[in-house]
C-alpha cells in the first residue's frame, strides 16, 4: 500500500476510505479511470480529430442525400444552415421506458427542428411521386437530448446536433428522414457491415399471451438496428440476428422488456442463399394452366463484382438509367438493349437478382411485366432447392407466346407458368447452395498455434493470413469460418 501511494501521489489521484479497501482487478480498474478516464479520453479524441457538422458535410453530401446535388435541400445540408429547409436522418428508435414508447433518434442535417412543428416523414421505402412509405402534416410532440440516462427537453435544435423526438415513432420501424420540403428525397441508410443471418423461431407459452408476442416483436425490430423480427407466412415468429450471443440478448430483451411473459426458442439456424454456378443448358419452357401461353426462360450466373455493387447499394431499382448503362455497358460487357429490357431486381426489389426481358419482336410482352415481375420476386424469395433466397442469378425472359385476349393472359395464368419457367431454369444451370461466413481473426502465443490450426480444421476453417505480430511472440491469423460451425460452439 505505501509503494500504491507513492504512484497515485505522483498521479494527483486521491481515493476515499471506501476505495482503498478494493483489490485486485477492481481496484486497477478504479486507479485506471481516475488516471485516464475513457470518456473524457474518447471525448477529446472526437473533438481534436473529427471534423465538425459545418465543414464535413460539405463533401459528405453526395453520399447522404438521395437527391439532386443542386438542389435547395442538398444546399441546406452542404452549407449546414439553421435557416434552409429541414432535414433530419433518423438512425435508431431508443426506448423510453417510463412511456413505453421510442425516441426516434438521429442528427439534423440541415434548417432546424422544433416542438410542434408539422413535417413529413420519409420511410426508407420512399419513392418520389408515391406515397408508399409516406406520412404528411405529422407534428414533432417534443425534442429532447439524450444525456446518457438523463433526458432534457427544449424548444428547437438546430442544424448539426443529435437529438431524439418523441411522437414520429408509430410512423418508422428503424429508421427514415424527416423534412417540411415537399420536394425532399430521402438520406441513404446506414449500411451496416454484418447481416441477420442467426435465426430463432420464438414461441409463448401461455396462448393468451399471443398478442403481446407480436407487439413485443414490433418493439425488439424497432429498438435494434440488425435485428429482423417477423411473422411468416405460416404463423412461425422468427427473431434474425447477426450472432448467437446478438440472438441471447434479443431474446432477454424480449422476454424482460417487451413481452413480460414467458417466451420459448427453438435452436439456431443459419439462413443460406442458393445461386447457380453456370448457363442454363437449355431454354425452359412452361405452358399456362389454360394451355393459352408459353413462357421461355434461362438463368445464368451474375459478375461477383456486379453483385457487390448491388448489394452495397451502388447499382439498384432507384439508379439512373445512364449510371446503368454506365456500369453494365462499359464494367460488364451488357449490350444496351439489355440495360434498357432490365425488368427488376429480386427479392423485395432491392436484391442482388436481375430479370432481364431478352425476347424479340413478342407481341404484348409488355402487358405481361408485372406478372412476370411478381413470378420474379416469389422465386428469388423462396427459390427451388430450400426455399431460401436466391443469390447472384441473372433470370432471362427468353421467349413468349401470349393469347391475344386479355382476359386469358391475367395473373392467374401467367404467373404460375412464368414462377415454373424460372424454377426450371436454375435447376438446369446448376444450382448451389451459398453458406455464410465469419472472417475471424485470432491472436495467440505461437507455443498454442497448435491448438488454434487443430480447432480451425474442426470448424471447416480456411488460414487466409498469417503474420507475427512485430516485437512480440504473438501471431495474428485470419480465416474463414463457417458460421454453422459456430453455432453452439464458441471458440476460446
């Protein structure tokens, strides 16, 4: 102790009768953060370092707002001025738990925001000229700060601040961009870098307890970012996170916080994606329940690098037709009557799936688009081998004979034909079936790299990277390692 008094006088760190009876871990841990306190560490790296609201959205714009550059809202986030249009970005909805409802958390990026002010809000579904995803005239009950577990409320926030607000929570799930702009976009989403791909089913107990299951699952969607809570076609509530620790804490939250009742889950289970691996051997054809029309289809596999883009929101359903052609033409080797007959993206109309109408000189095949989409989207949802989603597949409408009245070519007819076309067609492009992966990175004494390569070939691990860590005995390895693997089996 007189050496331990030594070090915190010459540290100006003084500790109550209380403290100094702590030991070991605790007591390091408390001389620690008297000595450098991690928030007040953190705090003044943010404030050194990072650039403020005024001077980074000035190119940050670009990457943020949705819409034209030259634009009123585009000018009010780049200037960051308090006096143009509103525009804020919703990035989290934050319980309050004393109401039982969410703060709709995020930053202003340009006018400002006040209490009982009249907006629109903007879900991330937003098409401009629809009103999907659209709520008007819906006013701002309060804004507050969040000050760590305190909340203080006050009249307006102006331009470059956080803030949380209370009253827009019933019209978003996660996330969304609140203006008074009639001409507003949206702000692009956050892109997360891990996906849900850990699944549950979650059951109640008591079924009497059923309605507050599903209003326990609205809430656990809304309070997680990564969490993707729903009920399926066949009743089963599924819980989806990135995890199996992520999964234990959703269902503790769940049950504690949202529900109040007793919950039960089944085991985990991995979400995979089926692909094809080559060009269809032959076009598929499929005729409609009234033998009336014909549908031709081939599937081949789409570019890794293509799939990337669209997976990472670079290329989509929303993007320009000249940044299409741009990129497929001139990156992919696309003709551009392809580029202009790119009928969707699959599933939800936002997947890395491409339909593409290659036919020629077919009479009312534009009569049939939507059919055709719909038959799209139910295959790339649930596709042939194991009803996961589809990935990486370019679907070609190759040919079609259509009845020339309308009345036997409507949806009943055509889908069907269309959803067996396509079926077929990835079934003679050899299917596979894609399995998601961790990259892990490990840190161990080389005396116990022994043990690691041993539990890594356990786990069907794949060593991409291996280097000593310079002035010491350490080695760093990366691999690849099956999340399936993982499940129920932590690696210490």
């Amino acid at each position: 102790m007189d050496q331990m008094d030594k070090i915190l006088s010459s540290l100006e760190i003084k500790l109550s009768s209380e403290e100094r009876e702590l030991k070991g871990n605790d007591l390091l841990k408390l001389i620690m953060s008297k000595w450098m306190n991690v928030a007040d560490s953190l705090l003044e790296m943010m404030v050194l370092h990072l650039p403020s609201p005024r001077v980074a959205q000035k190119y940050r714009v670009s990457d943020l707002y949705d819409g034209p550059q030259d634009d009123e809202i585009a000018a009010s986030i780049r200037d960051c001025n308090p006096k143009g249009p509103l525009i804020m970005y919703v990035s989290k909805m934050i319980p309050n738990t004393q109401k039982g409802r969410f703060f709709a958390f995020g930053r202003v990026f340009g006018g400002t925001i006040s209490t009982g002010q009249k907006v629109r809000v903007l879900g991330p579904e937003y098409v401009p000229g629809r009103k999907t995803d659209l709520f008007i005239d819906k006013a701002i009950q309060g804004a507050a700060l969040l000050l760590g577990n305190t909340v203080k409320f006050i009249a307006e926030v102006p331009c470059g601040n956080l803030v949380g607000l209370v009253g827009v929570d019933q019209y978003l799930m996660k996330a969304g961009t609140i203006t008074d702009n009639e001409s507003s976009r949206v702000v692009r989403p956050a892109k997360l870098s891990v996906s849900p791909v850990y699944r549950v089913a979650v059951d109640i107990k008591n079924p009497a307890d059923f309605p507050k299951l599903i209003e326990g699952l609205r809430k656990l969607s809304k309070s997680d970012p990564l969490v993707h809570a729903y009920t399926e076609l066949s009743g089963q509530s599924i819980i989806a996170g990135s995890s199996e620790l992520h999964i234990e804490v959703c269902l503790n939250d769940l049950q504690k916080e949202y529900t109040n009742c007793e919950i039960k889950a089944s085991e985990p289970f991995i979400v995979y994606k089926e692909t094809v691996t080559a060009v269809s051997n032959q076009f598929c054809l499929a005729k409609s329940p009234n033998k009336h029309n014909r549908i031709c289809a081939s599937a081949e596999p789409l570019d890794g690098g293509l799939v990337d883009l669209i997976e990472t929101g670079k290329l989509g359903p929303k993007s320009d037709s000249k940044t299409k052609e741009q990129i497929l033409c001139d990156d992919y080797g696309w003709d551009k009557i392809e580029v202009s007959s790119l009928w969707a993206f699959g599933p939800d109309n936002k997947g890395a799936n491409i339909l593409v109408d290659v036919t020629k000189g077919v009479p009312l095949i534009n009569e049939i688009k939507d059919f055709v989409d719909s038959a799209f989207q139910w295959c790339t949802m649930e596709s042939v081998m194991i009803e996961e989603n589809m990935r990486s597949v370019k679907m070609n409408l190759a040919d079609a004979i259509l009845h020339t009245d309308a009345i036997h070519r409507g949806g009943g007819q055509i889908i069907p034909a269309c959803r067996r076309a396509l079926y077929a067609a990835v079934l003679t492009a050899e299917p596979r079936i894609q399995e998601p992966i961790y990259i892990v990175e490990i840190i161990s004494p080389t005396e116990v790299m022994n043990g690691v390569y041993q539990c890594l070939n356990q786990r069907r691990g794949v060593i991409i990277e291996e280097d000593p860590i310079p002035g010491s005995a350490l080695i760093k390895v990366k691999a690849y390692l099956p999340i399936a693997e993982s499940v129920g089996k932590i690696i210490a």
